[in-house]
C-alpha cells in the first residue's frame, strides 16, 4: 500500500504544479498513478489531503552560510532540480494559490510576507533593496511557471542555471554594491 500512495502523491505533485488544485481531479490523479479512484479513496486520501500532503508550503531556505556570489545559481539549481525530479514547486504553488485564493489579496499579502521577505533578509533586510527581493521573487514564480506549466526548457538543465542563475546572482550582487 506505502507504494500505492507514493505513486498517488507523486502524481498530484506533478499535476498540481502543473495546473493549479481546482483544475485537478482525483480520477486524473488515479490514472496517472496507475490506481484506480477506488483505492485513492481506499487509501483515506481526500483531494485536500492530497494536495496538503503533495505540496510544501514555501522552498527549503538557503543557509545563512551560504555564500552570496552563488545565491542566483542555488535558487535556480533548486527549481531545475525540483522539476527533473518532479516534486512539489513551491514558488508556482504559491502563485496558483494566489490565483485560486477566494481572497486573493490576503494571498498576495502572504507571498509577500513570506516569500519576498525571505529574498530581503537574505538581501541585508535593507527596505531599499525590496524592489529587488520583488524583482527576484518574479524571476523565481516565472521560470517555476516556465518550467512546469509551459513546459519550456526541458532539457536545458546547466544552461538554464547557468545563464537565469546569473541574471538573478547580478541583482544580488546590485544589493551588495547599492549606496547606503
């Protein structure tokens, strides 16, 4: 049974990131784990729980050691390396939260609370570097939607962190070198 529900939680990872929880249903979730609707119910795993257990709730923090000339590569690492491996993609979840939010304005407050104010701390917790945490955190939602969504990239692996790596690693560094 432990097989069965990896395989069902590995399908709704890939299928949530993909289109967003209420484009998904638990029968394309079944037929993509090769189970049938019947045992996902069998198993006590609800679409919700689905979706909860599937999903993390923000990307794993860089380490505070972590040297800050290779930030840019890290973050993008991460998102490639989420998507060959097919785990759950915080930063599209957090923008299909957003979109599929009854109160998405409360959602938009929260991304910002959590996920820009990550980018700011990280940035030296200057307010004048906000814009920047802004700009990176859009960066970060639009090569997750690139990536799964669109389908973009796909085999471009060191290429890609490589080159957005260092475009997200120059604003950074513009942190670093601003004016006081």
């Amino acid at each position: 049974m432990s097989d069965s529900r990896e395989a069902v939680l590995t399908a709704a990872r890939r299928l949530f990131a993909q289109r967003g929880y209420p484009a998904v249903t638990i029968r394309e979730i079944a037929v993509e784990a090769g189970v049938s609707p019947a045992l996902v119910m069998k198993l006590g795993i609800s679409k919700q729980r689905l979706y909860d257990d599937a999903t993390p709730p923000d990307p794993r923090p860089l380490d505070p050691d972590w040297p800050q000339d290779r930030v840019g590569r890290e973050l993008v690492g991460r998102i490639v390396e989420r998507r060959d491996g097919q785990a759950a993609e915080p930063w599209l979840q957090a923008l299909l939260g957003i979109v599929d939010s009854p109160r998405p304005a409360d959602a938009r407050r929260q991304f910002r609370d959590h996920y820009v104010a990550k980018l700011l701390r990280r940035l030296g917790d200057d307010p004048a570097h906000e814009p920047l945490a802004e700009v990176i955190a859009s960066m970060l939602v639009g090569l997750a939607a690139g990536l799964r969504t669109l389908g973009l990239l796909e085999t471009e692996r060191d290429w890609i962190i490589e080159r957005y790596g260092a475009m997200i690693q120059s604003l950074v560094d513009d942190a670093g070198s601003a004016p006081d």
